[in-house]
C-alpha cells in the first residue's frame, strides 16, 4: 500500500518536511498540492514533481485520492484545516505548534480520539535516534534523581514582517521557537512543568520577540526555557539535564543530521554519543506512514500537543501577554 499525501500550501517547510523524506519512501507519494493562489500552487507542484494541483485548500480535502494531509499553514490555521481535514476523512501531519492554543488543541484532541485519523504534531526532532537515546537515558535513572532540566531555541528573524511576528497569525517566539523549547523540556525532563515565572522581550504590544520562562515539575525538580527569533541569544540549540549522580548536555538536538554533541557526564567520567546522519523529518515520515498503514502508536499525538500549548499559553499569561487566538485568514 502507499500513504497518498496532500499538502496545504505552498510553504517553504514543505520540501524538506515531506517531499524530499517521501521522494526516499516506497510507501508515501506527495500526490497534491493546493494554495490559495492557483499560480503558487502550480510553480511548487512543477517544481517538486507533484502531479496535482488545487486553488483552495477545500478542493484538495474533496478528493477521494487524497489520504492525508501535511499542514504547514501559519500557526493561527493550523487547527482550522486540521479540524476541516479530519472532517474530510483525512489523516493529518500537522506542524508545530499544533494549535493557537490549549483550548482549541483540546477541541482537535476530542475529534481526533473520536475519529479513526491518524493526528500527528510535526515535532520532527521527537522520532531522531538521539532524541529517543536522550529519553532512554532520563528515564534509566543513570542521571540520579533529576534536578534541572534547561532548553533552548534561538535563531535570529530580523525580516519583522513575517507572519511569525504577526499576532493574528498566532505569531511570536513562544508560539515559533519556543515551542521547541517547551515540547523538549517535557519530553527531557519526564513530566509536564508548571509555569514559574516567565519574561518577554517584545516586538509588538502582543507578540513576544524572545522569551524565558522557570519551570517547576511535580517531582521537584526545576526547569528553564529560553527560545527568541531577534534578540542577543543569536542562535542556540540546546538542552541540558542535571541529575543528583550527572548531566546529559546535548547540542542541536532540533536537527542532529546537521551536527550534534551529546556528552553523558557521571562522576569524573565522561562520554560522547554520536548518531546517525539520517534526517529527522525521514524518521517522522517513517513514525506518520507506520500509524495510517499499520496502526502504530505515535509519540507526538494531538493528547500530547495539549500538554505542550498548556505550557505555552502559561509562559503568555506568566509574562503578562495573552495566549494567542486561531487566525481568520482564509
């Protein structure tokens, strides 16, 4: 059988999302492409080699050859097209963030538990062999008990007028980066946090150009998330985990194919870990086409993605900001 796969938009995340991991697959074929613009649409599919092409997202949910759906629209539309696609019969690979916030990730989370869809968050990081060894290593104890668990995305976006500073997108660097951050601070540190106190760096009255917020699991231990797209944190990608017996220190753990460093430190010993090159987004096509094919669990389910946007909606209020709200743009 081969998984037949849409995509929502002409996003630039696409390609190196879906097409080129699928371009590898025997069992995945990106069949579609739909874009407001009929033109858009038609310069990505010829670029890419898709053989179909839709001007509006709704005639691509509409074809009966169309299995899933890839949805990288921008953050406020993610779970509007998500809803209409699990409407539609369609599986969903949805990017991160999930949703504009908990209240709308609860809603998709209920409709997907009701249907028989597969709904995944595109945390691609999350199905790496070095994500899955980190996890291994918290969760083995050989770190002690835990004590603090610190991460961070930062990467400078000095074009102000994207649509990832835009708050009726559901923009800003919580809701872009910091997303990351929070989703590793939950999976590294083995609970979900509560939300201690948090601090913005502010592009607009609303949305939040940087962000540090101090966490609290329900073992005790402590947390920080730092995440930013313009500010003196020019580019970091890291996390830490500090236990009673060691640390765990990871470098780029967001995209470990392009480099990483992973330091295991007990007592006065030390070791380095080194994985694979294969990308991350190959091993979450993999983890996606193995749930629509052959019903096998995923790790980034829509039940999870309601943990992660609670985070983020307390880091906005913790900060004084509000939550976001789901865009309106068609």
């Amino acid at each position: 059988m081969s998984l037949r796969i849409g995509i929502l938009g002409a996003a630039r995340i696409a390609p190196a999302a879906l097409v080129k991991p699928a371009s590898a697959s025997s069992e995945v074929d990106v069949v579609a492409v739909a874009a407001r613009s009929l033109d858009r649409a038609q310069t990505f599919a010829t670029k890419h080699g898709i053989p179909r092409v839709f001007e509006g997202y709704e005639a691509l949910l509409a074809d009966p050859d169309v299995d899933a759906v890839y949805n990288p629209l921008p953050n406020g539309l993610h779970g509007r097209w998500t809803r209409a696609a699990l409407a539609a019969g369609k599986h969903v690979l949805c990017e991160k963030p999930f949703t504009a916030n908990a209240a709308e990730a609860r809603e998709i989370a209920d409709l997907a538990a009701a249907s028989d869809r597969v709904v995944m968050e595109a945390f691609h990081y999350r199905y790496h062999p070095l994500a899955l060894r980190a996890e291994e290593i918290v969760a083995s104890g050989e770190l002690g008990e835990l004590q603090r668990v610190e991460t961070a995305l930062c990467f400078p976006l000095p074009k102000f007028s994207d649509i990832r500073y835009d708050y009726e997108l559901a923009g800003g660097a919580t809701m872009d980066a910091g997303c990351y951050a929070v989703h590793m601070a939950r999976i590294f540190g083995g609970e979900t946090p509560a939300v201690v106190s948090a601090s913005a760096k502010l592009r607009s009255p609303r949305v939040d150009r940087a962000m540090t917020a101090e966490l609290r699991y329900p073992s005790g231990h402590t947390g920080r998330v730092e995440c930013s797209m313009w500010s003196s944190s020019f580019l970091k990608i890291s996390a830490k985990v500090t236990g009673s017996k060691g640390s765990l220190a990871i470098v780029n753990p967001l995209m470990p194919q392009a480099f990483h460093r992973f330091t295991v430190r007990i007592g006065d010993t030390r070791r380095t870990e080194k994985f694979p090159r294969r990308a991350s987004y190959a091993y979450q096509l993999d983890a996606f086409t193995a749930a629509v094919l052959r019903g096998e669990p995923v790790k980034t389910s829509a039940a999870d993605a309601v943990e992660t946007m609670t985070v983020i909606d307390e880091i906005y209020r913790a900060a004084g900001l509000p939550p976001r709200e789901p865009g309106e743009q068609p």
